[in-house]
C-alpha cells in the first residue's frame, strides 16, 4: 500500500506542475495577442519613415554618411526567462557564423542570453530584457543609454542588432547608420520633395525617429517569437506530464487491483481456517 500512496503523491505533484506549466501557456498565448496589436501598428510606423527617408535620399543621396571600417556593436535581443527552447542558444549559433573580423562587441538583452555569454571577452553591455509588452519601452530606454555609452567611449560608427524575427528566423539588420539600404531605389515622384530644413538636418532628424520606432519593432517582435517558443515548448511539457500522470494512474490501478486480491486471499484464508476449527474438535 505505501507504494501505490507514493506514487498517488508523485502524480498529485505532477498535477500541480501540470496546471502551473498550463498557466504559464495561457499567460504566454495572452502575450502574443497583445503583440500582435502592437506590432502593426509598430510595422506602419517604421514603413512611413523609411518611405519618407527613401524620398529624401532618391533625391539628394549625397547627404548619406560613409560608414568607416571598424569594430561594430551587435545587439543580441534574447530572454529575460526560460521556457522557450533553444531560443537563445540559435542566437549565438548565428552569431558565431558571421565574420569573425573585426570582433563586434556586443550587448546581450536578456539574463538567460547574457548568463550564455559570461566570460565572453566581446561583451561590451549587458541590459535585463522584458517579460511583458508593458517593459519594452523601459528596456528600449536602456538599450539607447547603453549604445550611447559606447558610441561616446569608443566611437563605434555602425550597430547592427542579431534578433528573432516573425517569419524570417534570426536577422541581422542595421540600427546605425540608418538608411543604408535605401540609396539606389527610384524616386516615387518627379520632382523633390519641399523641405523646411537642410537635407542633412532633416535625414539626421529622421534617424533619431528610426532609431526609436525600429528598436521597437525589434524588441516587439522578438518578445512575440519568444512567447510563440513558450507556448510551443511548454505546450509539449503539458502533454509530456499527461502521458506520465496517465501511466501512473495506470500503475496505481494495477497495485489497488493487487491489494485487493491480497486481502480477498486473506479473507477466504480466514474464513477457511474458522471453518475447519470447530470441525477439528
């Protein structure tokens, strides 16, 4: 009997992880809907500059910096928490396949992708990610203290960011210098546009925004891939504990129905031998 009461234990607290892993699903499935939300709206802001900016380089593509050769920064956007697979470890595979010089320093977001990277000598910064859609823009606001910090110590011309993108995988887009990839489009109307301000303010003008509403996107829409991850693997947890709760109640019928031959054979035992007691007298 103090078998099957063990293992009836054993299946209690199985439960119990069950329904808090199930919890942590929902939460997480409650969490790609918000983002969703915010991402289009997010996705238009980030068009309408580049279109903006597109329009303004398509006619004076002069004003765009050169970027000199050296050691880049990569934001690698990775997790605040676990539950999410091999999230972070595809991160540093990726990492690990890009050119190797010049070395970029990076910042890793996140305390699971950053306790990966302890001890790495390319690690320049490393900022506490967000959980919920509610700390983005407080993690935004780090992230740029951070790139600020090492433009002003060191100064780095080109920052790049390594995160998980929707449906593309893992990409690697350019932050700073913005625009890089505007130059060379045909202009969408015939004549320039009428500008308020000098060229080269405007563009500078329009960077500063970029920089703002892309990080966005970027932090959105890797918070979103993440939670997909955690639904996917916690959803796999969830029926990894029903099958074992399901052969532990298994195992448990299977000692009940044995404890109950065991005392029927001691019954009939008992019966028999006060049976053939009086008998013998």
């Amino acid at each position: 009997m103090s078998r099957r009461r063990n293992l009836e234990r054993h299946r209690h607290s199985l439960g119990e992880i069950r329904d808090i892993m199930n919890s942590m699903k929902t939460l997480a499935y409650m969490e790609t809907r918000k983002l969703a939300r915010f991402l289009d709206a997010q996705n238009a802001v980030v068009r309408s500059i580049e279109e903006a900016a597109a329009d303004l380089l398509g006619c004076h593509p002069e004003i765009l910096p050169e970027v000199k050769e050296a050691a880049p920064v990569c934001l690698l956007i990775g997790t605040e928490r676990g539950f999410c697979g091999d999230f972070n470890h595809a991160l540093l595979r990726q990492l690990d396949a890009l050119p190797a010089s010049p070395p970029p320093m990076l910042i890793a977001v996140g305390a699971r992708l950053h306790a990966l990277l302890e001890g790495d000598a390319r690690l320049a910064a490393a900022v506490g990610g967000a959980s919920v859609v509610e700390e983005v823009t407080s993690l935004l606001n780090r992230v740029t203290a951070e790139i600020t910090a090492l433009q002003d110590a060191r100064g780095v011309p080109a920052v790049f960011c390594l995160y998980h993108g929707s449906e593309d995988g893992i990409v690697m887009q350019r932050l700073l210098p913005p625009f890089r990839f505007l130059p060379g489009r045909p202009p969408r109307f015939p004549h320039p546009p009428l500008l308020n301000l000098p060229p080269r303010e405007l563009l500078a003008g329009l960077a500063d925004h970029y920089l703002f509403a892309a990080l966005h996107q970027m932090l959105y829409t890797s918070l979103m891939v993440e939670n997909r991850h955690r639904v996917a693997h916690l959803e796999g947890a969830v029926r990894h504990l029903d099958d074992e709760s399901a052969e532990l109640a298994q195992r448990c019928n299977a000692l009940r129905q044995e404890e109950i031959i065991e005392e029927i054979e001691v019954i009939l035992l008992s019966a028999a031998s006060l049976g053939e007691g009086p008998a013998g007298r």
